[in-house]
C-alpha cells in the first residue's frame, strides 16, 4: 500500500499535470503582446475568410436578385444596408463580394510570389541571364501597376480570371527584384561557396541552401502584395475594366452607387468601409511578419 504525501487528497489532480496549462497560455499571451499587429490583423482576416465562406449562412439572399419596387430602401431591421438602385440587397451584396476580393487578392498573392521567386532566383544566382531578365522587369516595373493592369484588361474579356491574371502580370517584376536581391547576397555566403566548391549541382544549392533564406521576406512581401490586388481589383472594377457587372464584388457595388453618392451614400459607404479594413488587416498582418520575422527587432522585443 503507497503512501500519500502530506495535504494531498486521493484523486486530486498533480503538481506536473496542471503545471503546462499555465505555462502554455504565458507563452499564448506573451505572443500577444510582443506582436499585437499580427494577432489584430489575423483576426480581422480570419473574420473576412469566415464571411467569405459562410456568406450564404449569414441572412443574405440571392445578390443578383432584382427588386425594382424596393429599390434605395434606406438601411433598417429588414435591409441591414438598405437597397440599390435596382431592389438588391447591399447586405448581401456586401456579404459575397468578400469572395471576390479574397479570392483575387489571395490568388495574386500565390501566383506573384511563385512567378516572382522563380525568375529571382534564376537571374540572381546566374549572371549570364541577369542583365536582360532584369532590365526586362525594370521595363515592367517603370509601367504604373494599375495603368498596366487597365491595359491588359483591355485585350481580354471582363472575367475574375482575367483580372487575376492581369494583376499578376503588374505585381510579379516587385517580387523577382526582391528575390534577385536577396540571391545575390546569398550566393556569397560561406556555405553557398563551400556547397559549390564541393561539387554540389546548382538545382540543389537553390532548393536547399537559398530558397529557404527567402521565405521571411517572401511572406511579407505576399501580404502587401494582397492588399494590393484588392484596391487595384476595386479599381479595375469601379471604372468598368475589372469584373463584369453582375458579379457582386466591392468593386462594382461601389460603381453603381456612385451616381446616387449624394442622396444614397451607404450604397458607396459600406463596401468601402469592409475593403478598407481588409486591407488595413492585410497590411496589419505583413507588418507584424516583418517584426517578427527581423532578426534586429526580434532581439530589441
């Protein structure tokens, strides 16, 4: 028969086993407070992903059904946002045009940052190709990304798809000039020499040794990326050369309320106001990144 040690009750749960729960919510709130923009801007997008997902859950309706006998009904309990010009209902309109947004901004973000990090990686390690592919992206970048965007859209027929791709044409030279920069400086390191002097191949000296250096930076330069494509999508859509007409997106609800600015200004109102602060948690998040993942601010906090 063991003996119990004195003050403990049978049954009670021991020292070691309520030990970690303490010790894991200090580190959850000491995260918190060493990078407050990373949480705000996390929750903020989280919120965004959750409307996108679930918009239709969300006590929307059909945001392309016409309703000429309720039209710019003034927001109450029944039309949360009020309603158009034409009987739709704002709210949701609203509600799905997160979709559109999201789903551009994330999309550019991806594909800029592949298409990017390839031709970086390439003109930055290899000096024989360096000088015409990055006078090719200085071509690009000397363009203004909207204006190249604008240009492009002119060519295609109005599509989320075409937007997408346009805007990863405007945003992808940024992205490989960061990367090159980056390679260059790499490619000097200690262990970048040592892998080359032992006869290590080029594909492998990349793939291990200088595509991971590039990660942090890629990952902030993503989220701005992002935010970009999302006013430059509601750009290219306010003025009619982004996404057609009978997509809800915040873009084109803002373009057709514009005419009623003056008498109806929550037809522009609430659109603008859940891009802006999809942008700001954008930005909020690649802020917060770029803090933490600096190895000069990581020693200060």
């Amino acid at each position: 028969m063991s003996a119990t040690a004195p003050g403990h009750v049978a049954g009670a749960p021991t020292l070691p086993a309520i030990l970690p729960v303490p010790k894991q919510r200090g580190r959850i709130m000491g995260f918190v407070y060493r990078h407050p923009t990373i949480v705000i801007g996390g929750l903020l997008v989280g919120v965004m992903i959750f409307i996108a997902i679930f918009a239709p859950y969300l006590g929307t309706t059909d945001p392309t059904a016409l309703a000429p006998a309720k039209r710019t009904r003034e927001p109450s309990a029944i039309y949360w946002f009020g309603t158009d010009m034409l009987g739709r209902d704002v709210y949701s309109r609203v509600m799905y045009g997160s979709r559109v947004s999201l789903l551009v901004g994330f999309s550019v973000a991806f594909c800029a940052s592949i298409l990017g990090t390839l031709i970086g990686v390439v003109a930055g390690f290899i000096r024989s190709v360096d000088a015409v592919v990055m006078r090719i992206m200085d071509g690009l970048m000397s363009i203004p990304s909207i204006l190249l965007a604008i240009a492009l859209m002119a060519l295609t027929r109005a599509s989320v798809q075409n937007v997408i791709v346009a805007i990863t044409i405007a945003e992808f030279p940024r992205v490989s000039r960061l990367v090159r920069g980056l390679v260059l400086s790499l490619r000097e390191q200690p262990y970048v020499e040592a892998a080359i002097a032992s006869g290590t191949r080029v594909p492998v000296i990349i793939w291990k040794h200088i595509l991971p250096n590039t990660l942090a930076a890629l990952m902030v330069q993503a989220t701005f990326i992002c935010a970009s494509a999302m006013i430059t999508e509601a750009t290219l859509s306010f003025i009619g050369a982004g996404t057609p007409p009978i997509v809800p997106s915040w873009g084109n609800i803002m373009a057709e309320g514009r005419a009623l600015w003056q008498v109806k200004p929550y037809i522009v109102f609430f659109p603008a106001i859940f891009l802006s602060v999809t942008v700001l948690a954008v930005n909020l998040l690649g802020d917060g990144l770029r803090d933490a993942l600096d190895p000069r601010l990581a020693k200060r906090l």
